[in-house]
DNA sequence: TCAAAGTGGAACACTGATGTTCCGTTTCGG
DNA sequence: CCGAAACGGAACATCAGTGTTCCACTTTGA
C-alpha cells in the first residue's frame, strides 16, 4: 500500500507550503481571518485551498503540525541537556524567539494552549529538574511558573519586536537577563 | 437639556450591568462569542441586549470603558506616590490581579492593546522613573520592558490562578517575588 | 508534443450571526 | 392600584463565511 507522504512533491509541495505560511501569518494578525484572505495572503485561489484543506479545522491542524515541529526543532538545536542548566536556559531564548508568528497563535489561542503541554512541557519540566538539583532555580517557584516566566516573557520579547523599533540582539539580551534573574535562586 | 447619565437607575442600571458583566466573562472565554450567548449568560433576551447596545461595537466600547474604570481603580487602590518604588509595584500586583477577566480580554486582543496605553501607562512610567532615581530598577532594562514584564507575568499569574489549583495567596506571592527580581538593580 | 496534473474563477446552497420590528406579558413606581 | 417602563420572544431581511461543483485555462514532465 501507499504510504501517507508527510513530505509531498514539486508544485503540491510549494501550494501546501505557502498556504500554511500564510495561514500562520493571517492567523497571528487576526485569529477570526477568512480563509478567502489566507488564500489571497498565500497568492492562491479559494478553491484550491479547499483542495488541500478540505476544511478549516484541516488546516489548523496543519498549522498544529507545523508548530509541534518547529517547537521540537527549537529544543533539538539549543541542546538542553548539554552544560549547566541555566547555559542550557540562555540558548533556548533565541531558538524559541525564532518561532516568530508561531508565538501569537500559541499566545491568543488560536492553537489549543496543550500544544506548548504536549511538545515543550516535557523536555523543559526536565531541564527546570536539573536546575534544581544544581541549585541555580529559586525553590520558591513552582515549576509550572518557572516554565510560565519562560512563555510569558517570551511573549513579551516577541511583542517588543514587532511593535517598537528596538533591535533583536537587545531584545534577546533583555529576555535572557530577565528570565535568568527571575528564576535563579537568590 | 437632559444629561447623558452615566449612572443609570434602577433596573436599567442592574439590566445594562448584568450584560456588561456577562459579556466580560463571555469574551474572556471566547474572543468570537455570539451576542446570543452574551444575552444567555446574562439571563437576558437578545431584544433586551441590543435594546441597551444596539451594535456589537456599542457593547464593546462599554467593556472598554469598564476596563478603563477598574485600571484607574486599581491605581487608586495601591497608592503609587507612595513610599519607594519597590513598595508601590508590590502594592499593585493584588490589586492588578483583582481585574481578573479583564486580564484575559487585554491580553488577547479582545480589546484594542492602547487601552493599557491610555489608561495604565502614564502612572507606570512615573512609578518606573522614580524606581531609576532611587537607584533600584536595573538599568539594563527598557522602561518599556519593565512594564511589559509587570504585565506578562501578571498574566502568567492570571492564567495559574484559573487553571491549576493555585492558592491565590501562592500566586501573588510568587508574582510580586518575580517581578521583583526580574527588574530590581541587581 | 501532448496528456495529466494543477490551478483559478464563477456559481450555488447552506449556515450562523446580526440588526430590526412588532406585540403580548411582566414589573415597578407614583 | 394602574399606567408607564421594561422585558422576552417570534419573525424577518441581510450579510459574510463556508463548503461544493463545474469548467476552462496553464504548467509540467514523460
């Protein structure tokens, strides 16, 4: 029998792609966006956007998929188990920043908000485990917040980029340093 | 002439409130809710809501100026001229944390994001420069990013309190200790 | 080159939300 | 107590988004 292709070939593939792209793009400037504005923003027709997504929820998923993978990416290059803890903590910032619009859809809900539980809460629970056991995380913070500080000021790293004019070295710097002074032990 | 009254009496005034409460706790849950199900929830008939609202806009405007109020409130509440900075920002976090739905519908766009411009920024900003002067708000920090950061963990604490079994107590307390380092000088 | 694959647009039915009108019933205040 | 104010529900037109079908036009690759 045929396999499913996750990866499918030539013009399908270039199509599949720049909907997806475009319908994280649209989605993370407007969660309620029509799919006739995703198929306009993706330079396709409507009608050929339901031929690769017959529904809306189908692409969601897809945009689902495709931010679970981009998560596992993230934690894959930042090498969590590699060093200390709080080094491991400092290259994760900037691998998660490059998320980009994938940080709205998670933030305002447009994905489920088990998607961060399902493919970040694991290795992360793992890496706070180890901070603790060096000592470097406050013991006064649970470590669902420990992780919420993370997101949220994430959140707020991705959000100054967007709106101000400031630069994405300074950004990252200021994420970095709040995060780690926020969480270290005292 | 007869003055546009911003208090209502009587009925009207409980009638329009229930909706405007219903309609908080409505669009916190679900940014697109009908206004069928806003009418439902304030055990009011659909009639009746667009009797008070007429458009869709109209009730958010009246969410929107409801926000307004309880922020001006909150800043009232927690006396930012006075004593040390330090103080004042640990004042403020219950208070903040007291707006509860208000919380979610800031955060996730329900409202325009300029409302915690309008109303929250200018106090904030004088709270942060008084910080500066007294030497005890890290300098390495955008005054931009120390409010943004008040406001990302407040949500983080918003979201603890509604989802896990947090004790209320538990979460301000984690709260103001993690704002408090994350901006104090170190 | 030529058939198959891919695409876009027009047209259609369907659905749910919105805003409005009308009318009978309930509630409240003087 | 009684009239005015407030209310709820039914019905209606309108509108936008969705999902589908059909057909003609490109692009592609064997």
């Amino acid at each position: 029998m045929t396999e499913v292709q996750d990866v499918e070939k030539g013009a399908r593939a270039r199509t599949r792609r720049a909907i997806v792209d475009a319908a994280v793009r649209e989605l993370a400037r407007d969660a309620s966006v029509s799919l006739g504005q995703i198929a306009d923003a993706a330079s396709v027709g409507r009608t050929t956007l339901h031929r690769y997504f017959p529904e809306r929820s189908d692409l969601l998923e897809a945009v689902r998929a495709e931010t679970t993978a981009r998560l596992d990416e993230a934690h894959a290059r930042a090498r969590l188990d590699e060093g200390t803890a709080r080094e491991a903590l400092r290259r994760l910032c900037p691998e998660y920043l490059l998320l980009g619009d994938l940080l709205t859809l998670l933030f305002t809900g447009v994905l489920p908000e088990s998607v961060i539980d399902e493919a970040a809460d694991d290795p992360l629970l793992a890496l706070v485990a180890r901070g603790r056991e060096d000592g470097s995380i406050d013991p006064a913070l649970d470590d669902a917040w420990v992780i919420g500080t993370l997101w949220a000021q994430l959140y707020l790293a991705w959000a100054t980029l967007c709106e101000a004019g400031t630069a994405r070295h300074d950004v990252v710097q200021m994420l970095m340093r709040t995060v780690d002074k926020a969480v270290a032990a005292p």
